[in-house]
C-alpha cells in the first residue's frame, strides 16, 4: 500500500491550475495547502481577481496562502506548520529562500515549461517557437537557489510542428506536465528517482516578452517574421503600421519574394494573401486584426480596405 504524500502547492495562472487538478484527481496525495499570488485588479472595472489556482482550492476547501512574500520568518513558520513532504512549484510567481526550499522533506519541485537547460527564465515557450527549436516540452526539477538550475528529475518532450503557436504549446504541455509531474511523485515516493545535474554551458535564457518585440521589422527574414508571428500569439500579438494604424497579424506563411523590392513593399494583395517582401523571402499574410475589430481572414479586410493596400505600398519599418 502506497504511503499518502502530503503536498503544499504553488501556482497561479490556469496552467497551474491543471496541474493541482492532476494531483486532486490522484487518490495516493494529499494537497494540504494551496499557496497562490494575492488577488489582483483585472477587467475594465479593475475588480479583484482570484487566480485559477485559488478559484480550485477554493472548489475544493483547501487551506489557501497568498502572502505577498516568503522572506519573512512568520510566512515560513505557517508553511511549515502544514508538516508538508513536498511543495510542488508550478507558475508560481515567488521567490522562495533557501530556507523554503529546505522545509518539506522531500524538498521543493518545479514544473518548467523547457527542456532544461534550455529557455530557463519567465517565457520558455515563447522563446522556443522563437528561435525555431524543433521540440520541446517539460523539465521536473528539484529546485534550488538559481533561476531553474537545479537537478533535473525527468523530462518529456513533445515536436514544435510548423503551424505551433504559443497558445498550443502551453495546451500540449498543460497537459504534458501533470503526467510528468505524477510520474515523478511516484519514482520520489519509491526511490528511483535519479537527479540529472543540469549542464550550464548549454543553459540558454527566456527573457521576457516585450511589446517592442511584436513590431514587426521586415529588414528580417521571413522564416523569421513567420516565428514571431506564431511565438508572440497570444501575446502581445505581432503588428506593423501603415498610415497610422495599426493591424495584428495573426497568420502567415512564407512564400518566394522580388529580388529587386524593397523590405516591407506589398508585392501582392487579393483574397489568396497579402504577401509583403522581407529582407530574404515574402511573408504571405492570411489573417489580420484591423485596429478596433476582430481577427479576420486577409478577404474580408480587403473588402472594407483595399485601397490601403495597394501593391507597391511599402508598410513601416520596426520603430
């Protein structure tokens, strides 16, 4: 018979919140408390908001923590009080010390949206479309002082196909991670986990996304545009301005360019595309978002706006 685990857990957003779900699911452990970022103004009426994670210990009557910080001894001593054996990290949002870290005794694991030590950081998902890495997936590890640097516990993979976004990747690995993350609970309850050190020198970094990055520069490559077009979906959505406006691209495909065209000439609008010269190639833009109005296919802006974009019309360059 299987020992019961007592688990604390952390997390915030909805990817989170699938992973407590997993674990709730799971007869052999017990949450015996949910730690979860404090509620936050959201929405035009900049009401409080409770996270996916509160909103399902909540479900479940689940003792909750939303302390601003960890650093101060009373937030450690009420962690400790729950006698956890594990606290499990996932998107989170806090710092832990070292002496955090060093309560539970099996210590504190973290689910990572990589495969360590590739993309430690904030957006790992984003940063591998990005870059045009051909897999990725989820990294357990048992967490240490460094930003995702400790010993890796077991890591699953999964291919970044071509017409992947951002929004997919976080569903596949959503769904991914609470597999892994109960595989290895069982292989920490049954001592035949194996910590892999991670290899520093192959270690890279996900920055941030920031909203400079999503304007579109057509000096670039296509291939690379085509990345951050599916990289930046859903946010912040990649863009360029023409006339003052601005409109969000949110599909394309890359097609063959004019040698003697300037970067960002509209080379060809119908209802097939609107296929704009880049540095190397064209980007053939199939689904825009005009300013104030939904997505929609390249036809129906055509429709409304074909004046605006006429072949020979050259769109403006990243400011």
């Amino acid at each position: 018979m299987r020992i019961h685990v007592r688990i604390i857990f952390a997390g915030t957003p909805d990817f989170a919140a699938r992973h407590l779900q997993a674990l709730l699911d799971n007869n052999h452990h017990e949450v015996v408390a949910v730690y979860t970022q404090p509620d936050r103004p959201a929405g035009r009426g900049k009401k409080l908001q409770a996270s996916a994670v509160k909103e399902l210990a909540l479900q479940y009557q689940i003792s909750i923590e939303q302390p601003e910080s960890l650093k101060s001894e009373s937030a450690q001593q009420q962690l400790a009080s729950y006698q956890a054996d594990i606290m499990i990290v996932v998107a989170y949002g806090l710092l832990l010390p070292q002496a955090v870290l060093e309560i539970p005794r099996l210590g504190c694991v973290n689910v990572h949206g990589s495969l360590l030590p590739r993309w430690r950081g904030a957006a790992p998902i984003q940063r591998a479309i990005w870059a045009g890495d051909k897999e990725t997936g989820v990294t357990i590890m048992q967490m240490d002082e460094g930003l995702d640097t400790g010993p890796m516990l077991l890591k699953r993979s999964i291919p970044i196909e071509n017409q992947d976004t951002s929004a997919s990747i976080y569903n596949k690995l959503a769904e991914l991670g609470p597999e892994a993350l109960l595989q290895t609970l069982t292989q920490l309850e049954n001592g035949t986990c194996n910590p892999e050190p991670q290899d520093d020198s192959n270690a890279s970094y996900a920055k941030k996304l920031k909203k400079q990055e999503a304007q579109i520069d057509w000096k670039q490559d296509a291939e690379f545009i085509e990345r951050c077009i599916r990289a930046f979906t859903p946010w912040p959505g990649t863009e360029f301005t023409l006339e003052g406006m601005r409109f969000k691209v949110w599909q394309a495909n890359v097609c063959q360019g004019e040698a003697n065209a300037l970067p960002g000439t509209i080379l060809q609008a119908d209802k097939s595309g609107l296929r704009v010269q880049t540095e190397q190639g064209a980007l053939n833009i199939t689904q825009l978002q005009p300013p104030g109005k939904k997505a929609m296919p390249i036809a129906d802006v055509l429709n409304a706006r074909a004046a605006l974009f006429q072949p020979g019309v050259i769109l403006s360059q990243h400011e």
